[in-house]
C-alpha cells in the first residue's frame, strides 16, 4: 500500500467533523489498521482502537490514491456485523 496522504469526499469530511475524527486518526486507521476486510462495491474497511474509541474507515483504494468514503466510531458488536474478527 503506498503511503500517500488518503483523500477525504466530502460526505467523509462532514462525518469525520460530526463524530470528532481527525484525519490523522483516519489515516492511522488505515495505514496501522488492527484489521482490514473488503466489503462492497469493491471498497475497504480498515478499523483501529484509540482509547476507548473503535474507528472504521470506509475507503477507495486505486494505483495513485485512496479516497476515504466514510468514517466512523461504533462498537465491538457493530465491529463484528462489519466482519472484523480481530478485536
């Protein structure tokens, strides 16, 4: 995976600012993720714990860039209806 700076859409960047997520934590959760899992339309799913926080971002992966579709905080339980099994 390349390194570079993830894109945010415009819905993700309304999201992130609702649920007080910082792209830095976004990118974190994608670049450190605890676990990644393909889930529709060809996206991704990455989540990661800060604090007592769990944060899934939805995201586009393409050769030159990844475009973050949405971001969230949710719990185990919701963790585990996304298809995470390492939490």
């Amino acid at each position: 995976m390349n390194m570079k700076k993830p894109v945010f859409s415009k819905h993700a960047t309304r999201r992130a600012g609702e649920r007080g997520i910082s792209e830095e934590w976004a990118a974190e959760a994608i670049y450190s993720a605890e676990e990644t899992v393909n889930v529709k339309f060809g996206r991704k799913a990455s989540y990661k714990k800060f604090g007592d926080d769990h944060v899934v971002v939805i995201y586009e992966e393409s050769v030159d860039k990844i475009t973050v579709v949405t971001i969230l905080k949710v719990s185990k339980e919701r963790l585990e209806r996304y298809g995470f099994s390492r939490i």
